[in-house]
C-alpha cells in the first residue's frame, strides 16, 4: 500500500519520473541546510561583534549587542542583515542560483520538485523554506529560553 501511495505522487521532470526521498538523504540534507543556513544567516552579527570586541568576549544571542551599550537601532540593523543573508540562502539560492537546491540539498544530490512539472517559484520558495524555517526556528528558540 505504502508503495502504491508514493507512486501517486511521484512527478515527471525532463522526461524522468521523480519519486519523493522520504529516506536518510532527506534528514541529512535538512541537518546540513540547517547549519549551513544557520552559519550564513548569523555571519552579519558575527563579523560585526568581532569588528566590536575582537576575540575576546563571545557572541552567544544578538540581543548582547544592546545590553553591551549599543542602542536598539544596531541590533535592529544587526538583525535584519542577518535575515537577509538567510533569505539568500533558502530561498534566492535554490531559486536563481541552483535551482531547486540549497548547498546541503546540493551535496547530497536532492532537488526541489514541484509534483505538476512547473518551475519553482519566488513565492513557493519564500512559503516553503523562509516562512516554515521562521516558524520552526521561533518554537524552537522559545521552548529552548523557558524557564520551568
């Protein structure tokens, strides 16, 4: 039964037809992206704490930014650039520059399909990748600052 359902939505690209990977490769991709697009999405803070203080104090939530004495409008600046290096990563990346992949889809050789054969776009990406990662990350990162 499992077999027949996964057939079902099976997609036909260039000629091939495309069966969803619901296996490792998928979990390893999504751990892969999950670090790369962490480390590209926080570089703007990083680069800009260590132009601030060198080494030696560490960077652990860009909120320090504000309690180190620098107003609310640098972390805001902060902030923004460090979504939009993550809007580059999961959603202009997979778009424009390798269509349908992200760096850690790309290394483990998996492509985003649509099941209809229709090139991916701007808005499916920005719903797909962004606005889910926003939505996953901002649980996590709440459930993580509970206090019990």
């Amino acid at each position: 039964m499992g077999k027949q359902k996964q057939s079902k939505v099976a997609a036909v690209v260039a000629g091939q037809k495309i069966k969803p990977n619901y296996g490792n490769t998928r979990v390893i991709s999504g751990i892969l992206d999950w670090l790369l697009g962490g480390g590209v999405s926080g570089l703007p803070a990083i680069i800009a704490w260590t132009m601030i203080f060198g080494k030696s104090k560490p960077l652990t939530n860009l909120y320090m930014f504000e309690v180190s004495g620098f107003g609310r409008m640098t972390t805001i600046w902060v902030d923004l650039l460090c979504l939009l290096f993550g809007v580059f990563y999961y959603v202009i990346v997979p778009w424009y520059i390798w269509p349908g992949q992200t760096l850690g889809k790309r290394m483990m050789h998996l492509k985003i399909v649509r099941l209809n054969s229709k090139p991916l776009t701007f808005n499916l990406l920005v719903i797909r990748e962004f606005i889910f990662l926003i939505f996953v990350e901002g649980i996590a990162s709440t459930m993580s600052t509970l206090r019990f």
